[in-house]
C-alpha cells in the first residue's frame, strides 16, 4: 500500500460519495480502485458501518471496523452537516469541481435536501449523478416499490436469486455474500463509466439510475429464458446444473470439490483420468443428453471415484486437465500461490491495531494503467481541512464551520 499519488485509468476524475451501507461503498470503491479521487461525504456521527466491526482483539481505536475498511479504502473522508446551508452550500462547492455524484439514499430524501440531481445538475450540466436504491428512481420508471427500504436479502428475494438457490426445490436460500448489493454496485460503476464517456465528448451530463432487484434479476437471466421459451417455473437446483453432466460438486475426502466435464471430450478424458475409460463408451453417458438423463448413475460413479481422495491429491490427478477445482475456504485462499501472485489478499494498515489486516484486492486488472489499493480507509472527517482548502477556503474559515457545528 503507497500513498502515492493514483496512477490508474481513472485518474483525475472526482468522485462525490454520499454512500453508505455496501451497495454504494462498493460502487465508489471501484471506481477509487482506478484511481478516481473519491471524496465520502458523511454526516457527523459518521456511516453507520463504522461501528459494524469485526474489529481486531487490539484494536484500542475503533474507529472503523473490517466491514468499512473493505469497502472504503483508496477514498478520502470528509465530514458535513448536510441539514445546515452552509454545509450544502460546501457540498455544491465540491459538486461543482467533480465529474460523478453517487448517492444511495431513499427516493425523495436528496430532494429535502436539495442536493438532488436537477438542483445539482443545473451547477454542473457535465455531472453524472447516480443512484442505487432497491427499486429505482422515479425518473427512469416509478416502481409500485419505490418506497420500500431495501437491503441485501430483499433484493435477493424479489430479483429471483432466492427462488433458484437452495438444496433443494423446496429450500430457497440466501447466496453467501451480499449480492443485493454487490451486483448493482458493479452496474452502476459501469453505467457511471458509460456516462462519463458520453459526458466527455457531448458536454452533458445525465442521470444513472440502478435499482437493486433490477440488477439481481440481470445475474438471474437463465431463469427468464427457462420460463419464457419452455414455460418453466425454475426452482432451487442444489448443486447440479440443470441442463448439463457432471458440472457440480462432489464428494473428496476432506471436503468438496467443483467439475465441470459435460462436453464430450472432457467426459472422455475425466473417464480416463479416473481409471474408468469404458464410463466414456456406457450408452447412458456417451452424449450430453444422455449424461443428462441419468445424471445420477453418472454423479454416483463419479463420486466413488473423488471420494477416495483429498481434494489436493484431485488437483494433482485432474488439474489443467479437465475443468475442475477444489472447494476453497478463506484459509485456503490466503494460503494459495495464485491469489498470491494475483495480489488479491492485500493487508492494510490500521489506526488502533499493531499489525496489517486484509481486504480483497482488485479483480479488474490493466498493463498500463494498474489501480490497486493506495491507501487504507479514512478516519472519520480525516481530510477535512485537505477537501476544503482544495476549494480555497482557510484554516481560520475551516476552523469556524467547525466550532459551528456544520463539519468535524
């Protein structure tokens, strides 16, 4: 991690942050990862994530937790009292030298404060001001919805993730990680970029608009398919593919492992490889649709086979061979050569605890411009005084906003 000043593909683009939660901490984080100038706007008290943890045995500070450090490192923190004129005349200021505001508040609430997208666009017609609410903004389509708060979970039901997760067909079941929010945090960053492109070359500026369920249906589109051109009601798959074989998981014999062999020269070659070469020339497994069909003879001797080894003792016998992995866990992730080599556990500093903690590196990775992670996540009203002074105000002026109250 350096200090250094950004040197990604993004670099000299100014990112205003009214985010909180993950969904637009997530968003912004991406575009910071590129070297984007991210100032996080947050109320006095702070984003309520900070308070979140988990927090390090000694960690004497708590000023922020895991959760805020993982999604808001390479940003600045500058702290307003939003509710005050002087704090959104401060806030105008700073709109006014930005290409991108993202917010995710409820519908409604930056128009009370008058910083919503008409009001700010009027100050800078090249702005793209986005939004990621649960189900989207007025302006782009009114959802009978459009007041429901949302989080994660909801998003996962409503936009159909839910209804094709699970053990089994009866057992809806929450995906693991935040993808509510996660997903249309990655669609926004993209459409923020797309219209910045845009802005750059027409002068104008426009509104991005990204509900949450909207963007979860999106990673669900196999089911629209299913259900538009054979009239079928997908339900939880388990661990199976619906239309393929073997391409799940099965059994080691110290954990889980992941196979994909459902064409028919990989088939062959997993038959191989297994020491079962007449498995490839069974009438029941010879084609895609008749692996299919009997799936469950094809799992069961694939499985017999898998579950006499361990899963490292099967990434030597069948990795770089036939598409396979090993079921890892984070132990197994912060130990493997490639998310090593990958940079993609990276540890960061962190005010009130001795050592370095990790967060997920940056997926996105480019030859001539590379982001990466610069710096850890701000303290609360951490640059402050830096934000402001870039807008000319003074030390002695600065020092007044805050014995009144409008910034920390």
């Amino acid at each position: 991690m350096s200090e250094a000043a950004a040197t990604g593909a993004l670099q000299g683009l100014r990112v205003i942050d009214l985010t909180q939660m993950l969904a637009g901490p997530f968003c912004t984080m991406m575009l910071g990862d590129q070297g984007a100038e991210v100032i996080k706007i947050e109320p006095l008290s702070g984003d309520g994530t900070r308070e979140m943890g988990p927090f390090a045995p000694d960690d004497s500070l708590k000023a922020f937790g895991g959760y805020f450090q993982s999604v808001n490192r390479n940003k600045l923190s500058l702290a307003l009292d939003l509710k005050q004129p002087q704090g959104r005349d401060l806030l105008i200021g700073l709109v006014e030298t930005a290409q991108v505001v993202v917010e995710n508040y409820r519908a409604g609430v930056m128009e009370r404060l008058g910083l919503d997208y008409e009001t700010l666009s009027a100050r800078n017609p090249r702005l793209v001001y986005a939004s990621i609410r649960g189900f989207g903004d007025p302006r782009t389509g009114k959802s009978p919805y459009v007041d429901w708060p949302a989080f994660d979970v909801v998003a996962q039901a409503m936009g159909g993730i839910m209804a094709i997760t699970g053990p089994d067909a009866e057992t809806p079941t929450k995906v693991g990680p935040g993808v509510g929010d996660i997903v249309p945090a990655i669609m926004a960053a993209y459409g923020i970029m797309a219209a910045v492109w845009r802005a750059e070359r027409s002068g104008e500026g426009q509104y991005v608009d990204v509900a949450m369920t909207d963007g979860v249906l999106s990673l669900c589109e196999r089911m629209l398919h299913q259900y538009s051109y054979e009239g079928k009601v997908p339900r939880p798959e388990g661990n199976r593919h619906p239309f393929l074989a073997p391409f799940g998981l099965l059994p080691a014999k110290d954990g889980v492992v992941a196979l994909a062999c459902h064409n028919d020269a990989f088939w062959a070659e997993l038959a191989r490889l297994m020491g079962r070469p007449e498995l490839a020339a069974d009438p029941r497994f010879q084609t895609r649709q008749s692996r299919l069909a009997n799936q469950d003879a094809l799992y069961a001797a694939v499985g017999a086979f898998t579950l006499r080894h361990t899963r490292r003792e099967l990434m030597a016998i069948l990795g770089g061979r036939v598409p396979f992995g090993p079921v890892f866990d984070v132990s197994d992730i912060a130990a493997d050569p490639h998310f090593r080599v990958r940079e993609m556990v990276v540890p960061l500093d962190h005010p009130g605890s001795r050592g370095k903690h990790a967060v997920a590196g940056v997926p996105v990775r480019m030859s001539r411009t590379p982001g990466g992670i610069r710096r850890r996540a701000p303290l609360l009203g951490e640059h402050t005084d830096q934000v402001l002074g870039g807008l000319g105000l003074s030390a002695a002026a600065i020092g007044q906003l805050r014995a009144a109250g409008v910034l920390k």
